[in-house]
C-alpha cells in the first residue's frame, strides 16, 4: 500500500468540507433565504379545500416533500 492511499476512519478534519457539499449548503441558504423574504399569504387549492397560508410555508413544504422524495430514490438506487 502507497504511503498516499487513505485508509478508513482516518479521514481529515478538511474531509467534511468538500467544494459539493459547500455549494449544495450554499444553494439551501438561499433557497431558505428565498422562502422566508415571501410571507404574504396567498390561496392555496388542496383537492377541493381552499385554504390561505403563509408563501413560505408553501414553498417550504414543498421543498421538504422534494426533498424527501429525492432521498428516497436515492436510497433505493443503492
């Protein structure tokens, strides 16, 4: 084994801070910084109730649902 190959469990405090998971941090601040800047209420159509809620919980539900869905396919592609 090379002097350069890594082993396990010995990863570097530097490790965790990868130039992907700093952009996809990076884009979920704006993406929060987007929803929290829309608060007016808006009309919502759930099936056949209407309701009125705040925009940004709207579009933080649907992004948790998202969200949600993509870790579920990406589990089951493993």
């Amino acid at each position: 084994m090379s002097p350069n190959a890594s082993t396990s469990g010995g990863g570097k405090k530097g490790d965790f801070l990868t130039p992907g998971r700093l952009t996809v941090a990076g884009i979920g601040i704006l993406g929060l910084i987007f929803i929290f800047e829309n608060t007016r209420n808006t009309k919502i159509r759930l099936l056949i109730p209407e309701v009125t809620i705040p925009l940004w919980m709207a579009l933080l539900s649907t992004g948790v649902i998202g969200a949600l869905c993509g870790a579920y396919f990406v589990r089951r592609r493993k």
